[in-house]
C-alpha cells in the first residue's frame, strides 16, 4: 500500500491533503521522516506513527472504541443546545465516519461505545439485542426496599402498554443504587425511578453487557480488543 493511502485509512484527510503531509515533512514511520508519498508500507508493521509530531495509533479497520462521557455533551454530529460528544474524539475519526452506539443523555456520564462499523452500531442499537446496560443511580431521596422491589416488578410509564422491570437492582448506600436495563425507551431510567417515587439526581452509565467501563479517565477514550468485543457478543473482524 502507498504511503498516503495508508493515511487516508487512518483518516488524515483526501488524496492531496495526505500527499502535502509527507511533502511537507510531518510523517514519521518508527522515528523516521518519510519523504515519499508513494513508497510501499505494510501498515501491520508500523510500530510508531507520528503526524505533524502527534502520535497516532495505528488503527485496524473498522475500529471499536469506548468513550467515558462526561456531563453537558450531545450525543450528536449536531448538537442544539450543548458541544457534541465527537469534539471528545480526535479529529481523525469524523473522516472515518464513527458513529455513537446509542446515545447518552446531555446529563448522563459513563460507558459511550463508537465505532466505523456500521454493522455492530445497528446490532448493539438495536432493543432486540436485549444487551443489559447498568447504571449508577443517585437518588434525591433515600433509596427504599421498597422502591428497589418496584423496580423489579415493574412499573408502568406514560405511553407505554406494558411495565417495564429492571434485570438487576443493587444497593449501594443511602442514595445509590445500580441498575440494569436491558430496553432503550426515552429517559428510561429516570421515568421508572420517578414513577416508582424518587428521582435521579445524577445518572452513571458503568457497563455494557459483561463489558465494564474501569478506570477510564472522565472524557477519555481507548480501543477495544477482540475479548472486549467478546464481551458484548460480537465477534472480532477478520
């Protein structure tokens, strides 16, 4: 593969803007300056890319990745109200066409999944997958018995035909409490804990499935790995 086509997979612009990066310098393989455009590079190989002296990791397509988002951002290419979500991102992916798996509310922080393949982003979207997702909730009033069992049985919200449960409900203190739903209805949770008689305060979106947000720094984000895609029950590509 030609130099600046492999630039252009890694989502450094068109055909021209690739050329005048290594015409002007600002590629570098394994710590080398590149200066032609048109030489041959097995981007398997690559151990170090560094452009205009960022340092780019060298991307397997298509790429699946998680976000820990934090509050005041859409998710959304473009937002009404608040920055979007993908300013979190370099800019490299908007040319790849990264898309959000679901979106998180403007207010609500946590587990983001992206991805260029169009595929598992419809997969994972879709309420017919029945992925759990689990949050941490934090309540304004104390958290009940009471109010962790209707939510376990079910409550019925505006619109709906049918109660909507929670698979998993756990205490974690006074005011904290996870839960796990396996829908995408409009402000699930915060509707079934309102109907069920408190209401949620802050919202923490921690896992997906058996895959777990960790120690991802707010606003951060990293690839995932084969097992990681595992974890959600979709195979690696390739």
């Amino acid at each position: 593969m030609e130099l600046y086509r492999f630039l252009q997979q890694q989502g450094f612009g068109g055909r021209k803007a690739c050329r005048e990066l290594v015409d002007y310098g600002l590629v570098e393989l394994d710590g080398v300056v590149a200066s032609d455009w048109r030489m041959a590079v097995d981007p398997a190989a690559i151990r170090t890319l560094r452009v205009d002296g960022e340092p780019w990791p060298v991307l397997a397509l298509p790429c699946y990745l998680m976000l820990h988002k934090p509050a005041g951002y859409e998710t959304s290419h473009q937002p009404q109200h608040h920055l979007s979500v993908f300013r979190l991102l370099p800019w490299q992916f908007a040319n790849l066409g990264i898309a959000a798996v679901g979106r998180l509310d403007v207010d609500t922080t946590g587990l983001l999944l992206f991805s260029t393949d169009g595929q598992f982003v419809h997969s994972l979207s879709s309420p017919r997958k029945l992925i759990p997702k689990c949050y941490q909730v934090t309540a304004r009033h104390a958290v009940t018995p009471q109010l962790l069992q209707q939510l376990r049985d079910g409550v019925l919200l505006h619109d709906e035909s049918a109660p909507l449960a929670a698979t998993q409900v756990e205490q974690l203190d006074t005011h904290r409490f996870n839960m796990s739903i396996t829908q995408g209805k409009y402000h699930q949770v915060k509707r079934m804990v309102a109907a069920a008689g408190n209401r949620v305060e802050q919202l923490h979106r921690i896992a997906m499935g058996e895959l777990a947000l960790g120690d991802l720094v707010e606003g951060q984000w990293r690839l995932l790995d084969a097992a990681e895609l595992a974890l959600l029950g979709y195979p690696a590509p390739g």
